[in-house]
C-alpha cells in the first residue's frame, strides 16, 4: 500500500558517529524526506559533527537552528545541551528542561513531539546505543500510527538502545545499517509493502 | 478525530481561559514545550484530562498557582556554556569597567545560578559594589529560591568544573558553606543582586541599562513574543550596551538586529550600537 511520509527521525548514541555516516552517506542529495536526528552528545560538543557529515554526505547535513523550517533533503542535527523538537507547521523548536531518559538532547522527546505534529506520516528510527533512551518515543510514534525501524542489535556497536526499543514496542522493520538507506528510500517513495502489525491506538 | 487533536482543543481552550481569569498569558508559548510541560503537570495533578483540571483551575487560585510553577521553571547550572561566561569576563567586562557604576537586566533568571555566576565573575573583575543587577522572573516560587541562594551540593563538583573552564581565578568552594546536602552561597554575592517579579509577556521595560542578559528563555517563545522581548530588551539598553541570549537564540532576521553588532559569533554577545 503506497503511503506518503513527512519525515524521518533518527536517534543514536554510542557508536553513532559511523552509523551516521554510513546511513546518510547511502541517501541521495534529493531524499525528499527531511531528517531529524538526536545523537547524544556532551554539552560543550560544538557543532563539529554536523559539518563533518555534511562534507561526507551528499545530502545537506547541519545542526538546528532557532525556528528552522523543516526542509526535504536536509538532515538536521540536535545542537549539544537542548532537547530537539518539532512545532506545528513543520519548524523546529528547542528546549532546556531536565534531561530526559539521562539524555538531553533526548531521542524520546523529539519522537514524541514529532509523533505529536507528523502521526502516522512519520518513520522513526532506532540505531546502536548503550542505554534505553528512543524506546518511548518510538512507542509513542507507533501508537499513532508511524513506522518504527530498529537497527538489528546483531549489526550494532551498542546493542543495548535498538534491544529496548524491540522491547518496548512492535517494530515494523529490523535490519542492518547497510539496507537501511534503501529502506527509507521505499518507504519514501510508497514503494514499501508496509507491515500494519502492532499499529496501536489511534 | 484523533486523541491528539482533542488534546490540543483542551489545551487551547485552557490556556485561553487562564489568560481571561488570571491575566498570564501563555498563549505565545511554543507549543511542542509547553504541551510537554502541560502533560507533566497534568500527570502530577489530580485531574485525568484537561478538561477535568479546567473548572477547578478557573475557580481556584492555588491550582492555578501550581500550573504557572509547572509550566515556567526553566532549569539552569552556574555557569552554564563556560566559553559563554569567559567571553564575558574577557570581551565585556573591560567595558563594563569604564563605568562608574553599571545596571544589568538578567530577564528569566529562573533560580538564579546564571544571576550567582555572573555577581562571582564581576566581583573578581574588582566590580564589586559598582553594579546592580535586576534579577528578574515570572515564577514567583524560583524567585524565592534564587533570593535564598541555597543549591544542592550534589551539583558543585558540575559548577566548579564549569567555573574552572569559564576562567574563574578563585576556588569555587571560596563561594559557598556546605550545609548537609545543601551548598549556601555566600552573602556577599547576594548583596547586589535584585530579584523581583516580571512577565515578559506583558511587563515593561527597565530603563538605561549596560547589559541585559536573557538566555535559553525566549526558545520556549512563539516568534511574535520573541520580538516583544526583543523590543523591551532594546528600549531597556544604552547604547554602547550587551545583550546576551542563549547559544540558539539570535538577533538574525529579528527587527531589532541591525541596531547590534554581535561580538562573539558563536556565543550570542550583541552590543547595541550607538546612534
């Protein structure tokens, strides 16, 4: 069943750094789906990691800024010490509140709120990481209606992030980093047969 | 209609009715926050929807008053982005300096760790007594706290490792008593500093001020009440003056921009140019 999606959302945190790159370095420069990612970071990071990946990277990779409008072929990238979030009429908000899952930014805050504006336009995306942090906010897009995909734990540098997630919610898809990119490119272009399995309440 | 969409009628429907009743306006709040907060607050109180909190919230003060404290604590550490604090030490005191005596606005000083950092900084600057600094917040129960100057001393080892970075010259531990778990600033940090209540949403200026410092505040702000503040922090500022915000806040594309040079590009520094 072709469906159209608004947006992807990843959230990483050890070993995330070559998972990034070997996820967006797969997808083309016109990925019609914007992408927002949470990779954890310490507090005084800089923005580093987004120029990185924007030079190795055919898509436009950066670090959110105030009142960023979410645009197609862009991946945007937490700023270290603010949780990432999505507004209504597709902008990007921050905040500083408390961490959230020992996180900040924190993967369950920006699924959740990007669960809240996209429902089941959204694709959410669970990669390696050594803590639990994502596995509410994918349940969260899953119940209203998302696609939740899960890096195989087999596949990852941390096994411990993409395990809960499995955990805590019915995933639609686990596989390895490297059919990752071709996923989403199906999926984005209504091309994937789409599993309605665990759907939840809508 | 989804469960989400009910959620936000409540939400609009209640925050309307607050600003009727109470006069707090928290309509121009970013909604994806303020949702988040809301829901916290909703999952501490007794009431199971919005809706249900809504006759009482309208009728009764207190639960109101627990609202407005749920919904505006903003936390904060002392200083908060080191390299942020050391530019001011480096790039904004000597300024400061050439005065006899400077004002200083620090809007949303929440519990007042960044009010704490910054009266350190310029008392070890040699500023001490040839400043004020208004130390102002909507939430009448941080204010409280921040006039206490009482943290908990499970975050000072966070603290001094960010004094340390921020360039400080002292030991850290020269600034508080450990009492249990609790670290009390010391009084002569306090001593120059005013805490007091202000709404940035419908309060006014504060006049002829050298600096004015509101960071990681208005990111919980619409842009309309974005630029309401903007506009009462210029009114506030001499010229010649700084305006500091929060690393992911700035004056591009912000009506009041082209009056401000920006003076540490990454660390949000602006000073305010005259004529």
């Amino acid at each position: 069943m072709a469906r159209l999606f608004k947006a992807v959302v990843v959230g990483v945190s050890t070993g995330g750094v070559l998972a990034l790159q070997k996820l967006l370095g797969q997808l083309p420069a016109d990925f019609h789906l914007p992408i927002l990612i949470v990779q954890h970071i310490g507090p005084d990071a800089g923005s580093g990691l987004a120029k990185l990946l924007d030079e190795r990277c055919a898509l436009r990779v950066k670090e959110a800024d105030e009142q960023d409008e979410i645009l197609p072929g862009t991946a945007y990238l937490a700023p270290p010490n603010y949780h990432l979030l999505v507004e209504r009429g597709g902008f990007l908000s921050f905040s500083a509140d408390p961490y959230v899952s020992f996180a900040r930014p924190s993967v369950d805050v920006l699924f959740e709120s990007a669960a809240e504006v996209f429902g089941p336009e959204l694709i959410g995306v669970v990669l390696t990481g050594a803590n639990f942090d994502g596995s509410r906010g994918l349940m969260t897009i899953k119940q209203k209606g998302g696609v939740a995909i899960v890096q195989d734990p087999e596949d990852a540098e941390a096994r411990q992030m993409p395990q809960a997630a499995m955990a805590a919610t019915d995933v639609d898809y686990v596989l390895a980093l490297d059919g990752m990119a071709a996923l989403l490119l199906k999926l984005a272009s209504g091309r994937a047969a789409i599993s309605h399995k665990g759907t939840g309440a809508r | 209609m989804q469960s989400g969409e009910v959620e936000d009628v409540e939400i609009r429907l209640l925050l309307e009715g607050v600003q009727r009743i109470y006069g707090y306006d928290f309509r121009d709040y970013a909604d994806a926050s303020i949702r988040r907060r809301l829901t916290h607050w909703l999952a501490e109180s007794e009431f199971a929807t919005f809706s249900q909190a809504q006759s009482r919230l309208l009728r009764d003060r207190g639960v109101f008053e627990s609202l407005v404290r749920g919904i505006t604590v903003n936390v904060t550490e002392m200083f908060r982005d080191p390299a942020f604090f050391r530019a001011v030490r480096e790039q904004v005191v000597p300024f400061l300096k050439t005065y006899p005596f400077v004002k200083i606005w620090h809007a949303g000083c929440a519990t007042g760790e960044e009010a704490y950092s910054m009266a350190i900084l310029l008392n070890e600057e040699g500023m001490a007594g040839r400043y004020r600094m208004y130390a102002t917040d909507i939430n009448e129960t941080v204010l409280q706290k921040a006039s206490e100057g009482v943290m908990p001393i499970m975050e000072m080892q966070r603290f001094t490792r960010n004094y340390q970075k921020a360039g400080g010259r002292a030991s850290f531990a020269d600034y508080y008593t450990a009492r249990y778990d609790r670290a009390i600033l010391s009084a002569t940090l306090k001593k120059d500093i005013v805490f007091a209540p202000h709404n940035l949403a419908v309060d006014g200026e504060f006049g002829e001020m050298n600096m004015v410092l509101c960071r990681n505040v208005m990111i919980y702000f619409k842009p309309a009440l974005k630029e309401r503040c903007l506009r009462l922090f210029d009114s506030s500022l001499l010229p010649g003056g700084f305006l500091c915000l929060g690393l992911k806040e700035t004056l591009e594309k912000k009506k009041i921009g082209e009056r401000y040079e920006e003076l540490a590009p990454p660390l949000r520094i602006y000073r305010k140019r005259y004529g």
